[in-house]
C-alpha cells in the first residue's frame, strides 16, 4: 500500500473556486485559479491525513457551513487582490 499525505483543504478550496469564479468577475483560466487557491490556502489552517479513511473522516468533521462560508470570503478577497494584479481578465 502506498502513503502519501492529502491536505483536505486542496481539494475544498479548488472545488469551491471552481464553482464561484465565474460570479466574482475574475479570470478563471488555470493559472489564476491556481493563484487564487494559493492565495488561500496560504490564509486557512491546512488539514492533513494521510489515507482515504482519514480524508473522509476529516471531511465529515471539519467541513461546515461556517467553514464554507469562510472559504467563500477567502475566495472572494482573493478574486479581487489578485484580478487588480492579473493582466488578462
């Protein structure tokens, strides 16, 4: 079996971009999603597992509404620091 560490926080803050960048009037080519996922990823504590179980259950334990909604702040900070810099929305 192989081990590799998982940041839960990836995949939640790439998913949750990819539905909202288009309502924030910012690029959303890869590289500015990469950009602003970076952006805020730097800004949430990450959450680490290190299999598929442990994925879930942190998932299921950490991932709520108040997170959503705080994601969703971070995002939208993100989408408008980061569109004033980019040169190609």
């Amino acid at each position: 079996m192989k081990y590799k560490l998982i940041n839960i926080m990836e995949d939640s803050v790439l998913s949750t971009i990819n539905k909202i960048a288009p309502q924030l009037n910012c690029c959303t080519c890869e590289k500015c999603k990469l950009d602003l996922a970076a952006y805020v990823l730097n800004r949430i504590p990450p959450k680490y597992a290190d299999s598929e179980k442990g994925s879930l259950y942190t998932r299921a334990n950490h991932l709520t509404a108040e997170f959503s909604n705080k994601l969703v702040m971070e995002i939208t900070q993100a989408a408008a620091d980061i569109g004033k810099a980019s040169g190609h929305n």
